[in-house]
C-alpha cells in the first residue's frame, strides 16, 4: 500500500482524492471479498450466524470500556517509546469541510474501517482459526491461538503505515493491544458488536486528539 501511493504520488496525474480512494480500497477489497465469500458463497447468509455481527447493551459498555483502556494503552506506549504524546503520527493536513475531507477524517477511519476490518479479523480469521483449530488443540488452546493470531495479523496490517521505525514500533504495540481488547471480547461473546465499539472509539478518540 505505502509503494503504491508513492507511486501515485510521483506521477503526472496525481490526484490526492485518487490516493485516498485507492489507500482504503487495497484493504476494504479484499477483506470484504472474503466476507462475501465466506458468508455468502460458502456460509449461510447471515451476517449474525457466520461472523457474530450482533450488537448487545453489553457490547456497547464493553466496547467503550476496551476503546478507551486501548487509547490510554496507547498513550502509555507513544510517551514510553518517544518521549510524548505524538498522536501515533496521524495528521489530516488542512481542515477544509467538504466531502472528500469529512470522508477521510471521520467516515473511512472511524465508521468504515472499524466495521470492515472486525468483520474481517474478528468475525471470520478468529472465528476460522478457532473452528479449525478446536479439534486438534482443545477448545481453550485453540481460543488462545485465534485471538493471538487475530491480534498479531491486525497489528502487521497497520504496520503499512509506518514512515520510520519509531513510529512502526508505537504503530504495531498500540494496535496490537486494541486487536488484542477486540479479539478477547468476541472470543468471550462470541459477537463482534463490542469490537465494533471498541475499534470505534479507539479510532475516533485518536481522531479527536489529532484534531483538537
């Protein structure tokens, strides 16, 4: 993802609208074809059976409970690694108002993403590895392996976004620790909605900050 926007970047028809677009489709894409695939195609059609897509009054206070620990977690590990508070490195440049902007700064990485990326990690990798790894490993050994697993692919995936090693070290503890929180509560429900919340509030917090 990171060479394809300096690609895009450095070329004559470079448009910052395109590099948005395109940054969040190389990762929307193909989780979300392997969602349709796995629901639709080979599962049975409903997001609530085959990826645990419910949301509860418990999701929510569960989700804003491990939202915020995650984004206090978080802060711990960018004062502990760099010093001070630099809001994980996200910028959003100029506050222009209009639509391209409101997308990139709160639909795509507050709403879009959270629900994306726990359907992907959380509702089908977590899910898979745990059915796939129940019978050879026991159920409490397999749930242990899923979640671990859930939260260590989550945190690779940010790991694109790193420019330097500080920040891919502060990138890859502090989304681990939010993959972790995610992938515990759906592990424990066996919903994905408290993940949801949780990626959420993670997300938007992060963004609040940047902002303000």
């Amino acid at each position: 993802m990171t060479a394809l926007i300096t690609w895009l970047r450095s070329a004559t028809f470079y448009d910052g609208h395109v590099v948005l677009l395109l940054s969040y489709a190389v990762v929307w894409v193909p989780f979300l074809a392997a969602v349709t695939v796995a629901c639709f195609v080979r599962g049975t059609r409903s997001l609530p059976r085959d990826l645990g897509l419910r949301i509860t009054l418990l999701d929510v206070f569960l989700g804003v409970g491990a939202g915020l620990l995650a984004r206090a977690a978080a802060g711990i590990i960018e004062i502990a690694v760099t010093g001070h508070m630099v809001g994980m490195g996200v910028t959003f440049g100029d506050t222009v108002y209009d639509g391209w902007w409101l997308f990139g700064t709160i639909l795509a990485p507050v709403l879009i993403a959270p629900l994306i990326e726990e359907l992907f990690f959380r509702g089908l990798l977590q899910r898979a590895m745990l059915l796939a790894s129940t019978p050879k490993l026991g159920s409490r050994s397999a749930a242990v392996l899923s979640i671990l697993a859930s939260a260590i692919l989550f945190a690779a995936l940010h790991l694109t976004q790193a420019v330097n090693p500080t920040a891919a070290l502060v990138l890859g503890l502090s989304t681990f620790v939010l993959g972790l929180g995610t992938a515990l509560i759906a592990g424990l429900t066996g919903r994905i909605g408290g993940s949801v919340i949780a990626h959420v509030v993670f997300n938007g917090s992060l963004v609040l900050s940047s902002l303000l």
